[in-house]
C-alpha cells in the first residue's frame, strides 16, 4: 500500500533505522520526498554491505544500511534519490517474494 511506512515495510530495521525515515511512506519514497540522500552507490558503501551471494541478502543488506545513513534533506521536501529507488527495488521485490 502506498502509505505503509519503511518502519511497517522493514520492521527488523525499525530499531536501527534513523528516526526521520521510520515514518516515511512508500509513496513518498518514489516522489523523491524521502529525505534519503541522492546516492547510495558503491564508492560509498564500499565496506558497508556485501557484494556477493544473491540478490536477496544484497537488497537486504543495502536497505538496511541505507536506512541509517544521514538524510540527505527533510522529509517531504523534494530531492530527487537513486538511492531511494534503489530502495523501492527492494521493497518491490520483498513484497513479490523474489
């Protein structure tokens, strides 16, 4: 659904992530109101999350990351987020079970 929150989506991270994202909504997260930084690539993660086995325990491993990083503006203000659809990949695929 729409407004279900990162804190509902990933509760395992609830705990971990940053206060600020517990509350954001899947569809703030794909109209880039997030308030997650711009990027999340691989220069910058280098040694948070592993880069091999599957795809599963990779998404796992760089939402959970992710989601205590620094925001990279407030909530609800427009900053447009790869990182942030790399998110939304990640809950798509949860939620598909793949």
């Amino acid at each position: 659904a729409w407004d279900r929150t990162l804190a509902q989506i990933f509760p395992e991270f609830a705990d971990s992530m940053r206060p600020e994202y517990r509350g954001v909504t899947l569809a703030a997260l794909l109209q880039h109101r997030s308030g997650l930084p711009r990027s999340g690539g691989a220069a910058e993660r280098t040694n948070a999350s592993p880069s091999t086995g599957t795809l599963v325990p990779q998404r796992r491993a760089f939402a959970h990351w992710l989601l205590r990083q620094t925001p990279g503006g407030p909530v609800g203000r427009y900053l447009y987020s790869n990182a942030g659809y790399a998110l939304a990949g990640a809950i798509l695929a949860r939620s598909a079970g793949a």
